[in-house]
C-alpha cells in the first residue's frame, strides 16, 4: 500500500497526525504501508515507513515564499512549481502528485493499490491510467475554505489573491470525481463534496476519523484552572472562528472577569487578530501556545474548565473529539460536521449556531457556572469518543475498502485480459 501526503506536518493542519495515526493501525492490522510524503515529513512511529519525495518547500518556517538557490531546481515540475507560487498560486497539491508519479513508475512491483490523502493532483490521474489502483480521502472539500476566506477578505486585491491561491481547487475538482472509491470521514463532509467537487455519492464511504484515546485522557491530578477557556487554531483562517470566540470573550469577561483563554496555535505574519485583542481589551486574557508536546496539550486540556471549538465550518473536528476524549466540557458550534462529531445540544457537548459571538457567549457562561453540567458532559464526551472516534476502526474501514476496490480492478483486469 502506497500512502501520498503532500505535507505531513506532525504539529499543524491534520494531514500529519492523521497519516501518522493510519500508518500505525493499518500496519497493526497487518498490512504493509509505505507514506510518500512532501515536506514538512510526518512524524511516524515507525520512521521506515516513511519515503521522502523532496520537493522545493517553498511554504517552510520561518521563510515562507522563499526564493529557492538555482542548484535547487531538478526538473520542470521544480520549475513550474515555483512560477505558480511566484504568481500567488498554490502549487503544492499538484508537484507533489506529479514527483510522486514518477517515483511509484520504477515501483510498480512494490504496491497493489495507491491511497491519496487529498491532494487530488494530475499525477493521481496518471497513476490510474498507469493502470493502479487508486483511492483517496477527502476530509471536505476545500471549496467551503475558499468561500469562507473570500467572504471574509477586505479589499479588491485581497480577493484577487484568495482566487489565485485557490487555483489548485480547479485541478482537485477535475481529479477527484474520476477516483473510484473515496472515503470521507462525516455525512456532512460525503454532501459537500458530492454538491460542491461533483464526486458521486455512490463512489463515498463514511469513515469517522479516530482519536488516540491512551493519549488525549482525563488527567484528574491535574488541577483546573478558574475561568480557563482552551480552543485550537492550527491554522489562522476564517473557518476556525477564532475572532467569533475573541468577541465571545470579551462579553463572557463582563460577567466572569476571571475568563481567559488559551489558543494551540500560532498566528499567520499578517494577522488581524492581534489588533482584533487590543481592540476588545484581551490583552493578558489571551495566550497562544504552540510547538509543544501532545503531552503538554493533554496537560492544558485538563487545566480548562471549559473547550471551545467556534468553527464555522468543520468536515469532521479532531479537537473536539480530542477534548472530549480528554474529560473536558465541550462548548461547539453546529457548523459543518460538528453535530456528528459531538452529538445533540446537552448530552456529550453544548451546541450553539456558527458565527454567533452572543450566543456563544451565553453559552460559556452558562457551562462555566454550573459545576454538575461540568461533570455530566465531561463523562458523556469521553463515553461517546471511545464508543464511535477510534483509529483502529477508522483503519479497518480503509482496509475494507482497499478490499473493495482491489477485488474490482482485479475482475476488471481480468475480463480484459479474456477479451
């Protein structure tokens, strides 16, 4: 089994933590897999697992949009990829792709079927024709980003720039509806991508991610920490709902001035959401954690009272299966997957609408005060997490339909090879 990630980033964006995860059950499970990753290389458990397809990571920290030495650049994938990044393009999806093609030509023998985690780029399309066999995970459909993003842009070069950082969403939608099997990890999630890529119900398969239930916990000795809020924002970006939570805060503050609030993540060079603190008076109520252990981010899960996950939008939410894995009452939207993920309003988690600061505000304040609620939704998020969110049963539904889709191409084959 052949596993494409165009970027495994262990600490940032779910593409890293959700390989590492799949590797380890699927070769739990007794199957071989190999990950051919681009930069920033996921964390493995077992690191020989892991194939390096180099590219020019040209996104890297702490340069970003780095112009690359000329002894860099091999060949006219380097090459392009550079010219669309020096066009505001985001090119990533595709080199990766088509550096992976390449590679998996001289390893024909190697693998019986390719799996590509959403990078969805021509190179894919050539692999097929190449005659493997090909699946992919969608976990939504990035179309919903980019309307998002747009929506909230200022400015007529803003937008201008949003479109030609999303060009890659042209050459996705063209590739994914040719995949013959796709798993998706919500209902919601398998809707948007039927409406919005034009890839056929029928060719998805609902798989609800996991959570790595030894690690993320209850941590009982941990003490909490009065008015301890906690969100994560890996990625600074419009879908996350981090500036609904900040306005959600400053009113929660009127009425719980102790309120504070820790964020795992860190900020884009160019964010608003400094000016948006000052403005609303946060400073000292706000902190941003990043790079840190998943121990130290089960640690600051316990010391919250409450975890918000504000999303306007989510195909599935790993943290908020995370925090409710972790005992932690859970303050979510309904926005996208959420009501999946943490089920109906008062049960394993309090729901309000997306994109509404009141209400959320409302909300906190209530779980904040009422120590029995606390407790109740602590213990229902965790039960609801290990009955329904785990890797090994995400990875036996990937295995089940590697299954499906090999027993297909093999009858496939064999009616050519008769006719």
């Amino acid at each position: 089994m052949a596993w494409l990630v165009y970027r495994g980033n262990p600490h940032c964006g779910g593409q890293g933590v959700y390989t590492r995860y799949v590797a380890r059950e699927v070769a739990a499970l007794g199957h071989h897999l190999e990950v051919l990753s681009g930069q920033p290389w996921p964390q493995l458990d077992d690191p020989q697992q892991l194939v390096e397809v180099p590219g020019l990571d040209l996104y890297r920290q702490p340069d970003p949009f780095r112009v690359p030495h000329l002894r860099e650049f091999r060949d006219s994938v380097d090459v392009r990829e550079f010219a669309l990044m020096c066009t505001a393009g985001f090119p990533e999806p595709w080199a990766f792709s088509e550096r992976a093609h390449r590679l998996l030509r001289t390893r024909r023998e190697d693998f019986d079927l390719v799996h590509d985690n959403q990078s969805l780029g021509t190179g894919v399309l050539k692999m097929m024709r190449d005659g493997w066999p090909v699946t992919a995970t969608i976990h939504h459909p990035i179309t919903v980003d980019r309307e998002l993003d747009l929506a909230h842009a200022r400015g007529i070069r803003r937008k201008a720039s949003l479109w030609r950082w999303y060009g890659f969403l042209r050459m996705q939608v063209k590739v994914a509806p040719q995949i013959p099997r796709v798993v998706t990890v919500s209902s919601s999630s398998r809707r948007d991508i039927a409406a919005q890529m034009g890839v056929p119900a029928e060719h998805m398969t609902v798989v609800p991610i996991g959570v790595d239930e030894h690690l993320f916990r209850p941590r009982p000795e941990v003490p909490r920490v009065p008015g301890r809020l906690m969100t994560t924002a890996s990625a600074d970006v419009p879908l996350k709902g981090l500036t609904v939570l900040l306005d959600a805060l400053a009113k929660v503050r009127v009425e719980r001035p102790d309120a504070h609030l820790v964020v795992i993540g860190r900020l884009k060079e160019d964010s608003a959401v400094p000016a948006l603190i000052e403005s609303l008076g946060l400073e000292g109520a706000v902190e941003f954690v990043s790079g840190v252990s998943d121990d130290r981010i089960v640690e600051l899960y316990a010391e919250a009272e409450v975890a918000v996950v504000p999303s306007l939008y989510e195909g599935f939410s790993l943290p908020a299966a995370e925090a409710m894995a972790c005992g932690v009452p859970v303050v979510a939207t309904t926005g996208g997957a959420l009501p999946e993920v943490v089920g109906p309003d008062g049960e394993a988690a309090r729901t309000v609408d997306p994109g509404d600061p009141s209400q959320l505000a409302a909300m906190i304040v209530e779980v904040l005060d009422d120590e029995p609620q606390q407790r109740r939704l602590a213990q229902n998020g965790r039960a609801r997490v290990l009955e329904r969110f785990t890797w090994r049963s995400h990875a036996e539904g990937l295995v089940d339909m590697w299954r499906a889709e090999l027993a297909e191409s093999w009858e496939r084959q064999g009616h050519h090879a008769h006719g």
